[in-house]
C-alpha cells in the first residue's frame, strides 16, 4: 500500500516538473526532433495557470489543519458547535463564510475538523460557505460586476439560504462522519496539547506536510483533467446549448464546475458573460462553482466515502438549480 502511495507522487511530480519544463521553454518544444504541438503547450500553461492559481490556498488549508490538530481539542470544538442541529447548520455555514479559503483548501481544513469531533453536517456547512461567501469572495464580486452591490449581495444571501437547505440535507441523510480511514493522516496520535510549545510547533508542521503531500497528488489530477476540458473542448459550443433560462443555468453551472476557477477570482469570467445570460445563469456560475468543481472532486473523493460524494453532488446540483429557477422571475 506505501509503495502504491509513494510510486503514485512520484509520477505526479515528474508529470509536474514535464509541465513546468515545457511551459518554460519557447512556443515549440523540440526533444531530438520531436515537436509538441500548439495544444499541449496549452494545455500545459492552463493546468500550471490552475495549479499556481490553487496551491496557496492549499498550503493556508493544510496550515490551518495543522494548528486544529495541534491546538484545538475536541472540548474547543464542542463549546463553538452549538448541541441544538438547527443552530449547529447555521453556525457553521456562519462560520464558513468568515474563512478567506478556496474550495480545495477547505478540504484539509474540514477533514481535520470533522476527525476531531465535528459533525459531518456541520463540516458540510463549513466547506460549502468558506469559499463561497467569505469577504474577499464578496469583494471581487463587487469590482468585478462594475461595483454592483445587488450581484455581491445576490451571490452572499442566495450561496447562504442554498448552503443552508443542503447542510440541512445532510443532517438528515447521514449520521457517520463518512471519512476514509487512513492510517497516518487521521489517526490521532497521543495529546499534543499539554507538550512544550517547541514540540507542538514541530507536531503542526509536520502534519501541515503530510496533508499537503496527501491532498496534491489529488490536486494534481482535478487540474490535468479541467486543463484537458478547457484545451479540447470549444466553450463556444457550451455556450450554443444556453437557450432559454434552464439550459442557460445548467450550462453556466457546468462551466464552473470544469473551469475549476478559485472562487476569488470567477467573478470576473462570470462578468464577462453578462451580455450573454441573464442574472440568474450567472448566479448558477457564482454559486455552484465554489461548492462544487473538478478539482476539489477528486479532493473530496480522496477524503470521504466515494457514494457521501456521488449524494453530496447531487444534493448540491439539484438544490442550486431548483432554488435558482424558483427565485428567477424576482431577479
């Protein structure tokens, strides 16, 4: 199982350092007269454009997993999670929306969470509302729609009321913490918290490292595949299927979700598209694609049960959808 792991980052780093040696060479890259052509050197610059895009917010995560495992015990948590459900979901989507972090650095952040005690309703909420809402997210809205106010708040009252519905889904649908087990990464070692600073210092690091190392082999192929999706696929024959407000927000929604943008900055690709769709489709773009893309798929299959996942995307996809349709004729 260790050699499976280790052969596994090794090809993904060599893959990596491939793409950055390619990228960094001039238009053509010759190798004993062997030409790449035009499309692979695009899609090398786009998956290195998603991969420098994303890793910051990745190491943020896997910092902040680090400190939860270290310095947060299970009594923190248990006094911020209220005992009541109702308040639980609404702290936690609450809470999410304070986090400036994109949708794959949540992902570390919630494992540790929920492998220390959290609900798994409650971690929903957190991973749903952290890179949808957070200020940063509402900001770039702002600028990005021509320092439109009703869009920002729009994409912060809508993200929340659908964050809401679907924690609450998951309330009801399961009662485990869904995650996989692995030894190393979510076993729990013996208590930390009572160590010297010094220790507990060296203790986060080191399980800051093994989450990042964890997660960005997962990283690695979410970006090759939304690379390969952005390189060989037409968006202009996407856009041809958005007629009507229907097959608009489902294309819209689509194009988030393989795009794999970080939510900091998608509003300025869903600006761009003003002219094109209504509101409505751009809010399913704003919305969907910071709860669910390509990338944080993989992560999030790497991290829960893959049927948690396969529930977790429909319940997203179909409540943005049904909520977006319900509220159009008041947007």
């Amino acid at each position: 199982m260790r050699i499976n792991k280790n052969f596994t980052e090794i090809v993904g780093f060599l893959l990596l350092g491939m793409a950055v040696l390619v990228i960094l060479l001039n238009d053509r890259f010759i190798i004993h007269g062997l030409i790449f052509p035009e499309l692979l050197l695009t899609f090398n610059m786009i998956f290195l454009s998603i991969l420098i895009e994303a890793i910051p917010f990745v190491l943020i995560g896997v910092s902040i997993a680090g400190i939860i495992q270290v310095f947060v015990t299970e009594q923190h948590l248990k006094k911020l999670i209220p005992k009541n459900k109702f308040l639980a979901i609404l702290t936690s989507c609450l809470i999410g929306a304070l986090f400036p972090a994109c949708e794959c650095g949540i992902v570390p952040i919630v494992r540790r969470l929920i492998a220390k005690g959290v609900p798994l309703f409650a971690g929903v909420g957190f991973l749903l509302t952290g890179p949808l809402i957070n200020p940063i997210v509402v900001f770039s809205t702002y600028m990005a729609f021509g320092e439109n106010l009703r869009m920002a708040m729009l994409r912060m009252g809508l993200g929340l009321a659908i964050a809401i519905i679907i924690t609450s889904f998951i309330c009801i649908l399961f009662k485990n913490n869904q995650l996989k087990r692995s030894r190393g990464i979510l076993s729990e070692s013996l208590p930390v918290h009572k160590q010297p600073i010094a220790k507990r210092l060296k203790a986060m690091f080191e399980h800051a490292i093994d989450e990042f190392f964890d997660m960005g082999k997962f990283l690695i192929m979410g970006a090759i595949l939304a690379a390969f999706v952005q390189t060989f696929i037409s968006t202009k024959s996407i856009l041809g299927l958005g007629e009507g407000i229907l097959a608009s927000t489902l294309v819209m929604m689509g194009l988030a979700y393989f795009l794999s943008l970080c939510s900091e900055a998608d509003a300025f690709i869903a600006a761009s598209f003003r002219h094109l769709f209504p509101q409505t489709s751009l809010l399913g773009f704003l919305i969907y694609g910071p709860m669910l893309d390509l990338k944080n798929t993989f992560m999030m299959m790497a991290v829960f049960n893959i049927r948690f996942v396969i529930v977790l995307m429909i319940i997203i996809t179909g409540t943005v959808l049904e909520i977006l349709l319900f509220v159009h004729p008041w947007i």
